[in-house]
C-alpha cells in the first residue's frame, strides 16, 4: 500500500483542506501523533458494515470477523517485517503471531495466473526481472520470493535458496482455510476482475474476504462482478467521504465498506476523531495503513479504528494484549 502514497499527496490535498477547515474536524486530534487520539470512543456503534468499527479487546462473537468490535490486526503482504513478504511462509507466520487478517495483492501472469505480489515487477522481491502480466505462471514459479528478504538491513538473507515461491490465491485459501483475507486487485490491465470474482464464487469465500482497488473502474467492475463481496472505498470514494459536509450525511449512500487509508498525506490529516466518527455515522470502518510504531499503533486503537494493516503484526497483537 505504500505504492499509493504518491498518488494520495496530490489527489488528497485539495479536498483534504475542506477536512481541516470543517467544524467536523475542530475537536480532533491526529491519531498519527503518537500522542492521546481524543474522545473518538469504541467504532463499534455504526450498524452494518459500521459494526466493524473498533473497540478494543477480544472477539465479540459475531460471526464475520470484519462484523468483530475492536481494531483487527491486519497483516500487511502477510507482515513482511517478520518474513519474506506475499509468500506462504509470511501468512503463517503472521498468523503464528496474533494477525487476524491478512493482506495480499493481486496481479495475473502473462497466461492468466493470478499470483500474489505487491509491485507490477518482480525486482525488488525476487531474483527475476520483468513486468508480472509478461511473465508465463511457470517463469513466476521458478523465481525466488525470498531472494532480498532480510533481518538485518541487507546484511544476510536467510531464505534465500529455500524453494519459497510466489504463491497462488487457491494455495493461500487451502492452507489457511479459516483465515479473513484483505485483498487488493493490483492488476488494471488486462482486468483481472472477473477471474477474481468467479474464484471467490467457486471457493465460496465471500463473506470472508474484504476487496479493494486503488482504481475507482476497477472496484466498481468488481462490485458488479461480486456484489455480496465488501469492499473498500478507491482513491476518488475516499476523497468524496472526505469532503462530505455534516449537511450532506444524510443523502449519502457508501459505495463500499470500509476507507483503508494513511494517517496523514503530507500536512493533511486523514484520519483523526472526527473522520473516525463521521465513518461510524455512515456505518464505515476504517483501516489505516501502513503502521508498524507501536505508539502510533496505541493511539490509533484508542481512536476506535476497525483495523491497523502492518507489516510487524507480533507488535500489533503485543500493543492490543495491552489495551
């Protein structure tokens, strides 16, 4: 998600300074601070989609977990702090070590794939080089996906040469079974939409899978392709929640479930009582990425956040035991 933080700087800027001059934003404090997060209270009070929101402690016992009244521990790329991210071996281990969900992005090989990998290339992960979408599934296959996963700032590699592979949704969904997944459809062209849709629809994972995009025409293709399936608000629905006025609340209808958004974009804030509290009005939760300082991850749970995405879920789960 980091990969958004270019686009969000100019995008968000303008509407982003009706927020910070709005009476909505006159008592809150930002939550990116470190410091208290304000009187935001428990998120959990919204109604559908809203009982996502976050107060803090354990399972409330509904039966989706993105229903569940506390922050979830949200794996970023499996939590990439611990091991080789969007690989196998990193959701276990961050389910090893208090994740409630996990997040991965989604591309398609050059023969019509879907594999998980973050970036459009396989550079900065692997030993390989080359775009995703020209890549054969069998060339992804014999990449090392562990191949610059390092503990100690480059230093040593401890996976490398261990068969860790780029990993396919269908192995992800057989071998983490109960798990929630946060997923993001990477790939615009060619859309990988529909192959996505009808793969959730065979395995039947619907209700537990959350959905998003960075592109508006993509999460809207696939809302129509999935249209059980909750998702997260594209860049353009943020900025429209963003600037909506007190006055306008009423007449306004959420195009999705939740905003997974940054804390601040440069001198603007995005997330802090009162965007938080205008989430739960609506019935939104808000997930905040990408958080790995555990004062900021403190501040964020008193604020009433439904999820944290962070790339060291161990001092995620660490900093809830405590609250």
């Amino acid at each position: 998600m980091a990969a958004r933080s270019t686009a969000f700087v100019g995008l968000l800027l303008a509407p982003l300074a009706l927020l910070s001059c709005s009476s909505d934003n006159s008592a809150a404090g930002s939550a990116g601070s470190g410091g208290a997060a304000g009187s935001a209270g428990s998120a959990g009070s919204a109604g559908s989609a809203g009982s996502a929101g976050a107060s803090t402690g354990g399972s409330s016992g509904v039966g989706n977990r993105f229903d569940e009244k506390r922050t979830l521990n949200i794996a970023h790329r499996g939590g990439g702090k611990l091991a080789p991210e969007a690989t196998l071996l990193a959701f276990e281990t961050a389910l090893a070590n208090g994740a409630d969900v996990l997040e991965f992005d989604l591309h398609a090989s050059s023969d019509g794939k879907l594999v998980i990998l973050h970036d459009d290339t396989v550079e900065r992960t692997t030993d390989g080089t080359g775009a995703v979408k020209d890549l054969t599934f069998d060339e992804l296959r014999k990449l090392d996906a562990a191949y610059d996963f390092s503990l100690d700032g480059g230093q040593t590699f401890p996976q490398r040469g261990k068969g860790i592979t780029i990993p396919t949704p269908e192995e992800v969904f057989a071998q983490f079974p109960s798990a929630w997944f946060v997923i993001e459809i990477k790939q615009e062209t060619p859309s990988i939409v529909g192959t996505f849709a009808t793969l959730l629809d065979t395995l039947k994972l619907s209700d537990r899978v959350l959905v998003g995009s960075f592109k508006a025409s993509t999460i809207q293709a696939f809302r129509a392709a999935a249209p059980g399936v909750r998702t997260s608000f594209a860049l353009d629905e943020v900025i429209a929640f963003i600037s909506l006025s007190a006055a306008q609340e009423a007449g306004y209808k959420p195009p999705g479930e939740f905003l997974q958004v940054p804390v601040a974009q440069g001198p603007i804030e995005v997330v802090n009582a009162a965007s938080v509290e205008k989430a739960k009005r609506l019935g939104l939760g808000v997930h905040v990425w990408t958080i790995n300082d555990p004062t900021e991850m403190g501040a964020l749970i008193d604020l009433g956040v439904a999820g944290i995405i962070t790339d060291d879920p161990k001092t995620l789960a660490d900093v809830l035991s405590t609250k």
